[in-house]
C-alpha cells in the first residue's frame, strides 16, 4: 500500500449512527468518551473480517459442491489420489 493509500485509509469519517438507547446507556456507561470511537471501529472491523470469511467459506463450498458434481473433474481426482500419495511416507 503506497503512503497516500494508506494515508487515505487513515482518515477519520464522521458518522450518524442509530443505536438502541439502552445499548448506548451501558456502552457510554462503560467506556470512557475518547475511546467510543476507537473501540466502535474495532467492531466494526471485526464484523467486516467475519463477514467476509463467511463469503469465502460460503463460495469455497459452493466451488467444492460444483466440483463434486462434475464428472470429468471426478475422474481427474482419483488420478491426482495416487499421484499425491505415491511418494509420502505411512
């Protein structure tokens, strides 16, 4: 990543949130105002990183599943089989 990506993936984006009052009652009551921030992107982040390894999982299988369904690709599989095997140890 060159210095002015970075730098642009660094700048500060001020956001309108609609949150449950209750849950910013215990957020705010639990976390001093010059953290909110930080630790609200850090969610965030994280929910990011989750979801996008759940579509690599979700096209992962659905790749395996179209695999396993082609006949050709089936045939080729069991040939790599003894290939893979041949030169490990037991």
């Amino acid at each position: 990543m060159s210095a002015t990506q970075e730098n642009q993936a660094n700048r500060i984006k001020r956001v309108n949130l609609s949150i449950r009052q209750v849950v910013w009652k215990e957020f705010e009551g639990l976390v001093p105002g010059r953290r909110k921030s930080a630790i609200v992107t850090k969610l965030i982040e994280n929910e990011i990183e989750r979801i996008k390894e759940a579509k690599w999982r979700e096209e992962l299988a659905l790749s395996f599943h179209d695999m396993a369904k082609d006949e050709e690709y089936r045939k080729e599989s069991v040939e790599w089989d003894a290939l893979d095997a041949e030169e490990w140890p037991e």
